[in-house]
C-alpha cells in the first residue's frame, strides 16, 4: 500500500472497527499499535514496510502472506489470525524465553523492531530510567516472572474465557493488542490515565481509566521526593492509580487454583476481601491494634500520617509487585515507596521479605515488636525464630510467617 493511500486505509479501519470493536475502551487507532505516530511498523525490519502507514494492520497481519509476491521474514507459512509468526511457542515452558518464542517479542524485546519498556518501578515508581529491563522479553528472563505457559493454560481452560483457545497468545489475557494504549513515555514518563490492561472476563475493554485505586482505602505510594505514584503525578487518594486489586484478583483470588512450573506447586491463594479464610492484611481486612504494648505498629511516610485519619490501607498489588518479571523473588518490585530497596530480595536470604517490609514499616520498632513477651509465642519459646541458638543466632526467613494466606 502506497503512503498516499494512508489515510484511507486509516479511515477504512476506523469504520471496520466502529463495527466491531465496543464502544467502551477507544477504537484500534487510538491504541499503542493502531497511533499514527508511533504504533506498530516493521519498516526496521523490513524497508519495504514503509509503504504502509504506521499503524497499518499489516504490520501484524498478512492477510495474503506476501509482499511484492515474497513472503516477508521470518518465513513460517501459515500462522494463527493471519499473523506474520505463530503466536507462541507452548513448549517453552519456563523461561529463558527468546524472541521467537512469542510474537509479541519481536517487537517487544531486544532486537529487530525494539520498542522500550521500562518496568513498573521506572515508569511509575521513580526509579532511574534505564535502570531495569528495557523490553518486555528482558523483564521476562528476570529472576521471577509470570509464566508465560502457566497463564496460556490456566486461561486455556477456564472456562470463563471462552473466547482463550489453543492458539491465542498468553500476553492477549491481560492485553488487548487492539484496544491497549501507551502509558508510559521515555520523554514523558507516566500517563497514568491511559489504560494497557483489560481484564479476561472482559477482554473488549480497557481496565483501569474509569477504576481507580480511589474505589478502596487507598494511599498512594510515593515515586520520588514527595511526589506521589504513578510516575509522580498521583494524588494521595490514589486518584490516578488504575485498580490493579480488581484487575489481578480476577485470577488470583481465593477460589482459583493457579499452577506455578517454576515454584512446582500451586501458587497461594490471595484473599484481598474482608471475609473467608485468612483475609490478608495488606488487603481490606480491618487495621488491627496490637494486643501489646507496642499497639499499630508504626508505619513510614506517607503511610504515618495517613494511618491517625484512616481506619485501613488496601495495597494496590503493584505497590509490590512487578507485572511481568522481577530481579526479586515474587515479582517483588526493585524500587518501593521511593527508594530502591537496598539490596536484591534472594530465595536464598535469612530474612528475605525484611527490604521489601521496611520500605513501608520501621525497622527498629519490627525488632523491638518481634521480641515483645508474648507477641509470637510465650517466654522461652525463642527458637521458633531461633532454631540455632546462640548468642548471634540466625533468624528464619520472614516469609515462613509472613506470606499471602496467612494472616499474620
């Protein structure tokens, strides 16, 4: 298609896609692929792709696999929705993953195409740009990582997403590659109120540019100096935070039972509500006074303040919690609350969770608490924590008490 027909072939996609995309969530054109400016192009793999606006479907799709009467690269034949590369590779069941494995990490990854995304904790949190990953496939081969597998098979079979099959890509049950908009900028880090998400049980929409965080009893974190998240344009209410409580407890909530290959076990259930078996603290389980001397545990700005004019404090699960993959255990975030945490949060650690927890809790007073008479078992009862003894004795890792499904 020659550059004169761009608008033509833009106008003709809108009117196809005011027939069949909803009206909720914008159109393809005002998504990350379907933008005039800076949507989907191969024309860096492929000059002759400059025939084709930006945005144009066949950046994706060849719908009569060829151009100028030869099939483009990478040479597969036939793929799944018309797509230049099969959509995923389902024998790659833990990572590391490399391009060829996902049809998104051709443009989403390291070479060829190569769109930058930072991780959350750079595009929103306030750590340094260029600090973490700069593609989704690089985020992907981190230390902890949503399992591309697991998630193409637990919505394979779920039978609530009747619209997931055996050919769909595993990214499409978060993303919605037609209707998903750019959030984040190099040059203009953080539009928090675009959305890049839609929820499985709605893949037609966007989530998260009408659901805020505001919803709950929610204090923003900060990102950097005082300035609040996401990206530092965020209000303490949490106004500008999409409901990332709503979007993830769609798969991890107390009913599902969600198989991890890398940990080989079911993941924990997350329970973020106010009833049923162990509602979880950081959820909307009601504030607690300690039984002891200590009472509420003392909490770190902006969370101090908060907590003498708010009765609760219900995390968005990415105040912790990277989407797509960690240097840390747990998808933990490198960066929380407006600092880096100090050092990487290992498996292998004594008390690994303890970098994570002071970000948001003081530290001195999580010693002082944990040694009060009484506060974890009764006088004497030290090896619980201590199982060596001694006079430097070594702590078990905070984890074995302080985990999603317990309520401690």
């Amino acid at each position: 298609m020659l550059k004169s027909s761009k608008v033509v072939i833009n106008f003709l996609v809108l009117v196809w896609l005011s027939f069949t995309a909803p009206a909720v969530g914008g159109s393809y054109l005002e998504s990350a692929h379907g933008n005039g400016g800076f949507g989907a192009n191969r024309q860096p793999i492929d000059a002759r792709y400059a025939q084709y606006a930006t945005g144009n479907c066949a950046h994706c799709h060849e719908a009569h696999a060829s151009l100028d009467g030869l099939e483009p690269e990478p040479r597969t034949g036939a793929a799944p929705h018309t797509l230049f590369y099969p959509t995923f590779n389902t024998a790659r069941t833990q990572n590391l993953y490399t391009e060829t494995d996902n049809f998104c990490f051709y443009c989403h990854g390291d070479a060829g195409q190569r769109v930058i995304n930072q991780d959350y904790s750079a595009a929103f949190g306030g750590a340094v740009a260029g600090s973490g990953p700069q593609s989704i496939l690089a985020a992907f081969n981190q230390e902890s990582y949503h399992n591309l597998y697991d998630i193409w098979n637990f919505a394979g079979l779920n039978t609530a997403y009747p619209w997931f099959t055996a050919k769909s890509n595993p990214c499409s049950a978060c993303h919605n590659p037609h209707l998903a908009r750019r959030n984040w900028d190099p040059a203009q880090p953080g539009f928090p109120l675009l959305s890049a998400v839609s929820r499985p049980i709605a893949p037609a929409r966007l989530w998260g540019e009408a659901e805020r965080m505001s919803a709950y009893p929610y204090e923003a974190p900060y990102a950097f100096s005082l300035n609040r998240e996401p990206a530092g344009v965020g209000l303490p209410d949490g106004d500008n935070t999409p409901d990332y409580v709503g979007f993830c407890t769609e798969c991890h909530n107390p009913a599902n039972l969600i198989w991890s290959t890398p940990l080989n076990r079911n993941l924990r259930k997350v329970n973020w509500g106010t009833t049923g078996e162990t509602p979880d603290k950081h959820g909307a389980r009601p504030r607690q006074g300690h039984p002891y001397s200590y009472g509420t545990p003392p909490l770190l700005e902006p969370y101090r303040e908060a907590a003498a004019v708010k009765t609760n404090f219900v995390l968005s699960c990415l105040d912790c919690h990277e989407p797509h993959g960690s240097t840390n255990i747990m998808l933990l975030r490198r960066r929380v609350n407006g600092g880096d945490l100090p050092e990487p949060v290992s498996a292998a650690a004594a008390k690994p969770l303890l970098p994570l927890c002071v970000r948001c809790h003081d530290r001195g007073h999580l010693n002082q608490l944990h040694h009060e008479p009484g506060y974890l078992a009764p006088s004497g009862e030290c090896t619980l924590c201590h199982p060596n003894g001694g006079d430097q004795p070594e702590v078990v890792a905070c984890r074995q008490c302080h985990y999603h499904g317990k309520n401690l």
